[in-house]
C-alpha cells in the first residue's frame, strides 16, 4: 500500500511540474546600444589650449581653408596642417578643445563649437592663436546636468528573447534615439559632408537635432545671433550648403530650406522622403546625392543605398536614381567622379553620367576604412579609421596616390 500512495504521489508531482515549467522557445539577438561617454561642463570650457601639433588619433570633421588642414582630434580638439603640398603636408599646431565636433572659417577667424557653447579663435597668425570670444550655451540638447555628452561608444550586446510572432527580426537593434552662395564677401573654406555647421555669405549655420541656428558673422570675432528656427523635422545629422539653400540629412530625408528670402530666418521649402536610415548629403550642378546607412543608431532596419535627387526646383525634387551600398558614411564628387565612403568597406569610387544621371561602378580602395572625403579642386582628402589619404584626381583616369598622414588603430 505504502509503495502504491508513493508512485501515485510522484506521478502527481511530474504532472504538476510538467504543466508549470512549460517548454519555451528562446533565441538571441545582437543588440546595439550606443553609451554616451560625459565630460564635465568646467572642464570642457576651460580646455582651450594651443600646442606644437601631435599625432592624429581618432579623427573626426576635415576642412580646408587657404593652403590649410584642419582635422578634428574627436572630443579633444583641432589639428591645423599646412597642405601647400599635398604628397607632404606638415602639422603646424593643435588647438586644444574638449567637446568640439564642428568648426568653419571665416576671414581667419575659426568658428568651433565646445561644449553647448560657440567660440571665436583667431588663427590668422598660427604663433598667436588666441580665443577671442565665446556665446555660451547655444547648443544645450547634450547637457545631462553638470556633464555633457561629447560622444558615443557603440557595443553590442547579447540579449535572450522570447519567441513570438512579432520579434523574430534578429538583426542589429539600437536603443538611442562652405559656402554655397553667390556673391560671397567673406573668405570661407569648405568641411566635408558629415558637418552640422554650414556657411553661406556672412551667416554661418548651426544645426541639431531640431533646430536651426542662424548667426551673422559680418564679424566672425562676435557673431551675432539670430532666433533660432524650429525645424520641421528630427533627427537631423547634416548641413550642405548649395547656393541659397540649406540642405539637410535626416534619418527620415533631406530638408531643404531658402536663406534667399531671409538669411537671419530660412525658410522651410521641401522634404525628400526615404527610408529611415543616417543621411549626410551633397549637391552639385543641382543634383542631390544622399547616402543612407540603416543597421545603426538611426533606428532602421539594414538596408543602405545611395539616392540621387533632381533639385533643379527644390520645392519640386525627385528621386533620378538609386543603388544598393553596404555601409555608406560620408561623400565628395568632382565632375563625374562620386567618391563614396563605406567604412572598413573602403572608399569607393563611381562614375555619374548626368545624361543618364546614374552612376556605375568604377573600383574601390577596400584598404582604406574611410569616414568622410573633400574634393578640394584637384585633391581628394579621406578621413578614414586608419589615416588619413590623399590622392591628385585632376585625371579621371589616372588617380593618383599623393601621401597617408599618420596611421592610427
């Protein structure tokens, strides 16, 4: 009797387990996440030092102006070259300047954000570089507190998902949300395609997420500030300038708008529709080229292309062409040759037909992890994770290598 009530018991037990420890169905995913790294607001703000220039490590923005280089040290500061030749460009100074990310030139006078604040140096004598103003806190959407954020550092994670109908996507997810006037008085230079600063004649233009910031800077040494102007779109990452227009990438499109009417308050004219995806864009000879990167912080899904615009009408764009890429950044084009940036993909370059007005490809460079490029007139300068290159393009069918400035990892 005792063995019987003892098997029927451990029979009642494995059907009360069995039915309470369901079998579930799990899998893993690689999630992206992108951690703020925070510097303190005191710190950032008394950084602004001048020293004898020292190697490239983490490079960010490039701008040209006269016979200079400038190359953004990230989070840290500005490098200046001297690129008279540039199979041998020299470093002359860095400028010390936590927090920076974006700068232009205007009559000698460097623009630069550091921190949410916006200063003026004086570089037009390199062995007396002086600060000689500073706007305070026109840029606050990066404050968390005391600290503010000066950059993001990409990891990805492993994460255990239950499966269900809606969640079997298993790709990378993320958890974070020159001038080109007529006319123009004032000696400016030209930034690459991922620059959130853009002039044109005597304003210079800020952008964010959300907002457009106008400043006249007739006197670079004090720029006046405008109101800033509500944008009607978020998530803007890019600033090009063409004629009197402004023209900016967003993870959703391009915005277009005319500082022609008002400089001091730019008009919204047109929105380019594409899939969600991080958007740098530039223009020439009134085409729009804008490359899309999906798989990444600007919550899409991995799907990347380069889309050409007809942006004769800005207020009446449209999509000409389009082609597949793999992880596109930053582009230049010099007549019809288009330089695309794809990262540890290499630099790659296409032939673009106007006439046809598509593109074909030509052949790549997959050695160079390149970031961003300027055309500057015969010289291609790439900013890439392992130096930065130089090439003479004055032939279409013979570019030739001119020298890497440092080597970094």
């Amino acid at each position: 009797m005792r063995t019987t009530i003892s098997r029927i018991l451990l029979s009642l037990t494995c059907i009360i387990l069995m039915n309470g420890c369901e079998d579930k169905c799990f899998y893993y995913i690689d999630r992206e996440h992108f951690e703020p790294v925070l510097q303190p607001l005191s710190e950032i703000k008394s950084s602004f030092g001048v020293q004898s220039d020292y190697q490239i490590t983490k490079p960010g923005n490039i701008y040209t102006y006269n016979q200079y280089l400038l190359v953004s040290e990230k989070t840290k500061g500005i490098h200046i070259l001297d690129n008279t030749n540039p199979a041998n460009p020299i470093p002359l100074k860095f400028i010390q300047l936590k927090g920076n990310t974006n700068f232009s030139v205007v009559n000698g006078i460097l623009l630069a954000d550091n921190g949410p604040d916006l200063i003026s140096i004086d570089i037009s004598d390199l062995e007396h570089i002086e600060l000689v103003n500073r706007e305070e806190n026109i840029n606050n959407e990066n404050i968390r507190g005391d600290q503010f954020i000066v950059d993001y550092v990409r990891t990805i994670k492993k994460e255990k998902v239950e499966c269900t109908t809606n969640s079997r996507n298993r790709g990378f997810m993320s958890d974070v949300s020159s001038s080109g006037g007529g006319g123009n008085p004032i000696s400016t230079g030209k930034g690459g395609s991922m620059s959130k600063f853009a002039v044109i004649d005597n304003f210079l233009y800020i952008v964010n997420s959300s907002e457009l910031m106008p400043f006249d800077v007739t006197n670079p040494s004090k720029p006046l500030k405008k109101l800033k102007v509500g944008l009607t779109a978020s998530n803007i990452e890019t600033l090009f300038p063409y004629k009197s227009y402004l023209y900016m990438g967003a993870s959703d499109g391009v915005h277009i708008y005319n500082t022609g009417t008002s400089k001091a308050s730019p008009s919204f004219v047109s929105t380019i529709t594409h899939f969600f995806g991080c958007d740098p864009v530039i223009v020439d000879k009134d085409f729009a080229f804008s490359t899309i990167r999906g798989g990444t912080e600007c919550r899409t899904n991995n799907v990347s292309a380069l889309n050409i615009y007809n942006v004769i009408n800005p207020s009446n764009s449209y999509q000409v062409h389009s082609v597949n890429l793999e992880t596109p950044y930053g582009l230049g084009i010099k007549d019809d040759l288009l330089f695309i940036c794809q990262g540890t993909k290499g630099l790659f370059v296409y032939n673009w037909d106007i006439n046809t007005q598509s593109v074909s490809f030509r052949h790549s460079y997959p050695d160079i992890h390149a970031f961003d490029v300027i055309v500057n007139g015969n010289t291609l300068i790439v900013t890439a994770d392992n130096g930065l290159f130089q090439f003479d393009i004055s032939s279409k069918d013979n570019i030739v290598y001119l020298s890497k400035l440092a080597e970094w990892n």
